[in-house]
C-alpha cells in the first residue's frame, strides 16, 4: 500500500485504479481485494486525529447495496466503522441514493447532497440524515432546502456543525467522453508504464554466473584432485550442498547458446574459498537502536598474497545447509597455500572482525524539526510518509490553536456587526419615517396654500420636519459607515488568518526536504565472528569430450 500513497523518494502520488473494461463479477473481486489490502494497511498503522489517506470511490452502486451481501460490502463497512481511528478517509459517491446502505453509512460525518429526482431518493436521504444526527434535524426544514436546490447547488451536513448549509460549485467544463477501453488505457498509460512493466518496480530478475574456463584449464582435470586435500582437524571444512542438478546445469547452458547440448559431460568440482559467520550488533539508546545483523559472508581465497578482500565478499541472504563430505564422483580444486594452516585461518578471524568494525553501519535519517530518526529497514518513501503524518499532525494542532485565537476575536466582531446592523436597520427604518412624515407636512401645507389657509405654523413645521429628515439621514450614514468598517475588520481578520495559516502549511511541508543522515556504527565489543571455515564450493564442469578450450564452469549451489 504505501507505493500507492508515495513514490520512492517520498512525494504523495494519487493512484487510480480503472474498472470500466471488466466485467462486474470482476469489479467486485477487484474491489474487495483492494479493500481488503486497505485494512491489513490500515491496522498496522498507529491512531491519529489527522488524515492520512483517503479511498475515494465514484459510483458505489453494486458494492454495498442495502440488502444483498456482495463480497465488497463487509470491508467497505469496516472501513466506515473503524478507518477514522488511523486516519483513514472514505469519500463514496452515487447518483441514486436508494442504492446504498443507509444503516451503515450513519456511520459518515460529511454529506453533501445534490438535486434529488425522486420522492424515493428524496425519503431515503432524509431518513440517512435523521438517523446520522440522531433525530435531531428538522425533518420538515431539510426537506424545504433539499426541494428547493437549484444546479450545481448541494447541501452541506457536517456532524460537526450546528446545522446545514447549502452551497455552489465553479462552473467546469467536461467533455463526458465516457469509459475508456483496455486498448486506450494502454495509450494513455504507454509514456508512464515501460513495456511489459507493472505500474509497481518488479525486482530485476537474478542471473546466475557463468564463468568461462580458460585455455590454461582446457586439459579439463588436470588440476582437480579426486580426493579433498588432507588438513589437520584444527581447520574446519564445510560443503556447501548441490542445489542444481546436472540435467538443469545442460538446459541452462543450452538456453544461454541457443545450441545442442549433445555430447557435453557435466562433471562436479569443488572450489575453495572462506566462508564466515557472526553477527554485528548495533546499539544507541537515546536513538532507540538495538538491532542485530546475522552475517553470512563467502569470499574467494587469494591464491599469491595472505590477505582475503572482505570488502568483496558476497552475503548470502540465507543460512547454508552445511555438509560434511562432498557429493559423489567429484573433483577437488588446488589449496591455496595459506589455507593448509591453522594458524592463517585464525588470523582471518581478527581481520574479519576489524573489518566489520571499521566498515559496517547503519545509516539512518534523522529529521531535526521532527527531532525524528528513521526505523531500521525503513527506506525513506516509508519514513517520509511517517514524518507527513506526524508533520500533519502538528500543523493540525497549531492550526487548531491559531483558530481558537481568532476565534475570540472574530466572535468579538461578529457581535460588534450584529449590534451595528442593527442599529442601521433601526436608523434606516427612522429614517424612512422622518421622510413620510415631511412628505405629509409639506403636502398639508401645499394643501392649505391652494385652500388660502397662510400658516407659519405650518411652514416651521415642515422645516423641523426636513431637519429631523436630515438628521436621521446623517444618522444612516455613519451606521452603514460603521458596519462597513467592522466588515473591514471582519475580512482582514480572516485574511491574516488565511495567511498565517498559510505560512503554518508551508512550513510544516519544507519538514519533509529537511533530512540528515546519521550513521550507527557498532563497537568492537558489538563484533562477534563465530568462525571462518573452509568452504567446498560445487559448480558443475560442462566440457565436450575430445574437445580443449570450450569448457564452461557454471555454479551448482
């Protein structure tokens, strides 16, 4: 799974997985398989409060109905049930919502729901988002908003939040050129897929060696012995088993060259060369390290010079299944003359162990922000997604407490905008007043005019009138003044917010490119060389009677 969240150097990568070319028993196999790997994932990962990863699936209609019981449905529950605990997102979308299980999916926080074109669809919903906020929503309310949604316009519920909201989406352009075949997909993918190559890196496959004999060594035998030589009990000799036979010795042969292997002999030879066991041990407490490394080295013997070359010796990746008497009907390579004292192979002891000392390690990364060091064996796409988890993590908490900042502040204001909206709409509405009334008083004394009824009364009025009028009016102003300032306030409150959160973000991410490598390397104390034997070694001679100068010496362990 974690190739599928990261690539090798660590940077986060979406992975899509297309089911439109196969058929549906196939999809659903598919799709629980891959569940099914989610949670192995899943529950090896320690709990957080902060999203780790989301499984996003567009069109759940047939995995997870509300009646039957495909294979997908009881991952696809678990997932629901248990997921958030590791921080594990689910996003699932449909276009008919009588197609899923609503008993289970009581168990989502977030729903956004779009135009609905059924009473069915409509009824389900809103039993869904009764039972998810335990029968606390006004049945009747959500039923008005979900009515009455227009084009790309849904309803928001979050369990989080007081109560619903409705929002819109951007205009976007799509060309619905619909499902693609196994043929286009192979089109679309063939400049990110190599040939013949999974979306995954295979191991690169394992050659066996083959070495030429040369025309020195054509006189097959001539060098090789038919008994072991004779050593004192003092050196110890092990035979590594014959793990090819002869017959796959020939196909191997015969495949390389593409000819007949008609007329060649295989005949067992023994090659000398040192073979050594220990461990190394590798302890730091205040990093946490205490690892211990099985080591299972064979080097060839040097044949002039008393030095064998540790740093070229190949580790075997599993324990040799040691004999004490080689195979039957075989032939003995010449000794190396250091190898016929005992004394020479104890001295290869020390050099093995100063060479372990002075050249193993482990090298581990070290995030100093995180003041964090990798695991032993974890590669670095696994620490980075440890370190982003554990960065989200942190970023979450001061953005949390960032927010609670602001919070009271903004709450401040929102109070402040309330009280003046208010009083806007209070002085508007006096306003409003003044303004009929100095229409009526200026009317009744235009009346009183034409009538020849002359007041002064009546004009003093009017002019008190149009004072208040425009008093009220100068009143106006200074509210929606007063409410415009708070706003301002109110949005550069939230702009700094923005930005500081912002800034909280982008620090949190540079964490990942911040690395240190630190090396642990062990104590003489910490080496431990069980022994170095002299090991026989099998290969398989593949030579043409009558022939000199065409043998092959292939390996046959």
């Amino acid at each position: 799974m974690p190739t599928f969240l990261a690539s090798d150097s660590g940077k986060p990568r979406h992975s899509i997985f297309y089911l439109a070319h196969l058929n549906e028993s196939e999809r659903v196999f598919f799709v629980t398989m891959l569940l099914n790997q989610v949670i192995s994932w899943m529950r090896a990962q320690p709990g957080t409060t902060s999203l780790r990863a989301i499984v996003y699936m567009d069109e759940i209609f047939g995995f997870f109905p509300p009646v039957a019981n495909p294979p997908s449905k009881r991952p696809m529950l678990t997932l629901l049930k248990q997921a958030r605990a590791y921080g594990v997102g689910l996003l699932l979308a449909t276009q008919n919502t009588i197609d899923l299980d609503y008993k289970a999916l009581t168990n989502a926080g977030t729903w956004f729901i779009g135009r609905l074109q059924t009473d069915r669809d409509k009824a389900r919903v809103l039993d869904g988002l009764q039972s998810a906020s335990g029968g606390g929503m006004d049945r009747g309310e959500l039923d008005r908003l979900i009515s009455n949604l227009g084009k790309r316009v849904f309803l928001l519920h979050n369990v989080n939040e007081d109560a619903p909201a409705t929002f819109q989406t951007r205009w976007a352009m799509s060309y619905l050129r619909g499902p693609l075949t196994r043929q286009q997909i192979g089109e679309l993918m063939k400049d990110r897929v190599e040939s013949g190559r999974t979306l995954t890196d295979a191991p690169a496959p394992v050659v066996q060696p083959v070495a030429a004999v040369t025309p020195a060594e054509a006189t097959a035998l001539d060098r090789y012995s038919d008994t072991p030589p004779n050593l004192g009990p003092s050196i110890r000799q092990v035979y590594f088993p014959v793990r090819k036979p002869a017959a796959s010795a020939l196909l191997d042969r015969e495949s390389r060259h593409a000819g007949s292997t008609a007329g060649l002999n295989p005949t067992l030879i023994y090659r000398s060369a040192a073979y050594a066991t220990g461990r190394v041990h590798f302890v730091d407490r205040r990093k946490r390290i205490e690892e211990c490394q099985e080591l299972r080295l064979l080097v060839e013997l040097p044949t002039e010079s008393r030095l064998v070359a540790w740093d070229e010796a190949t580790e075997l990746d599993r324990s040799v299944a040691e004999q004490y008497a080689p195979g039957p009907e075989a032939f003995f390579d010449e000794l190396p003359e250091m190898a016929n004292e005992a004394k020479e192979w104890g001295a290869l002891e020390k050099d093995l162990a100063d060479h372990l000392y002075r050249s193993r390690s482990l090298l581990l990364l070290y995030s100093p922000v995180l003041k964090e060091y990798s695991q032993v064996g974890e590669n670095e796409r696994d620490f980075r997604l440890r370190l982003s988890q554990l960065a989200r993590e942190e970023r979450d908490d001061e953005v949390d407490k960032l927010n609670d900042k602001y919070e009271r502040r903004l709450q401040k204001l929102q109070d402040q905008l309330k009280r003046a909206e208010l009083a806007l709409l209070k002085k508007e509405e006096t306003a409003e007043a003044r303004n009929r009334e100095l229409l009526v008083s200026v009317g009744e004394s235009v009346l009183g005019m034409f009538l020849g009824r002359r007041s002064l009364r009546g004009a003093s009025s009017s002019l008190g009138k149009y004072r208040m009028k425009s008093t009220a009016k100068i009143a106006v102003q200074e509210a929606e003044e007063k409410v415009e300032a708070i706003q301002r306030e109110v949005e550069a409150l939230e702009g700094e917010l923005k930005e500081q959160v912002a800034e909280i973000t982008t620090r949190w991410d540079e964490v990942l490119s911040q690395f240190d490598q630190v090396p642990i390397s062990p104590r003489r104390s910490d080496v431990e060389v069980d022994a170095v034997a002299l090991a026989w070694v099998p290969y398989w001679m593949l030579s043409a009677e009558g022939s000199t100068g065409r043998e092959e010496i292939v390996p046959a362990f």
